[in-house]
C-alpha cells in the first residue's frame, strides 16, 4: 500500500468534511445549531454548545488543520498495513 496515495486519501476525506462543515455554517448556522442539538440530545447529552459566526480564517484553518490530522492517519494507516503483511509472509 501506498503510504502517501493513502495520506492523500485520509487528508481528502477529511478536509473535505471539514470545508463541507464549515459551508454549511457559512449558508445556515441556525440549522446546523439545530442539527448539533439533535445530535447531542440523541446521544443523551445536554447541549451547552453554540455555534460562533462564520469567520474565513478559521473556516481555512479548519480544513488545512483536518487535512493534515487525515494525511497522517492515512500514512500510518498504510505503515501498520505494510507491517502487517511483512510479518505475514
């Protein structure tokens, strides 16, 4: 397996959430504060968490930050696959 095909992938998937999540704040913050409600309240949680006004800067750090965290579970992801099967055969 590809360690770095597989970063890419991992950094992709997750970057993508990322910038995904932060659109869909950009476009309806009181729906996605609904969603999060939801979702805690499923989960039996009470929810203390608002939403804070979408902000540029933060939205890019969100998807660089969640890109790298992806690239480097996928790249490890790979390594622990690679090792695996070395001691396989």
């Amino acid at each position: 397996m590809n360690k770095n095909k597989a970063g890419l992938v991992g950094g992709i998937f997750l970057g993508v959430a990322h910038l995904l999540w932060a659109l869909a704040i950009a476009v309806s913050p009181s729906l996605m504060q609904s969603c999060l409600d939801f979702i805690f309240r499923v989960h039996f949680i009470s929810n203390g968490w608002k939403l804070s006004a979408f902000n540029i800067i933060d939205a890019v750090l969100l998807v660089v930050i969640t890109f790298v965290i992806g690239y480097i579970l996928g790249w490890l992801f790979a390594l622990i696959v690679e090792l695996t099967y070395k001691k396989k055969r």
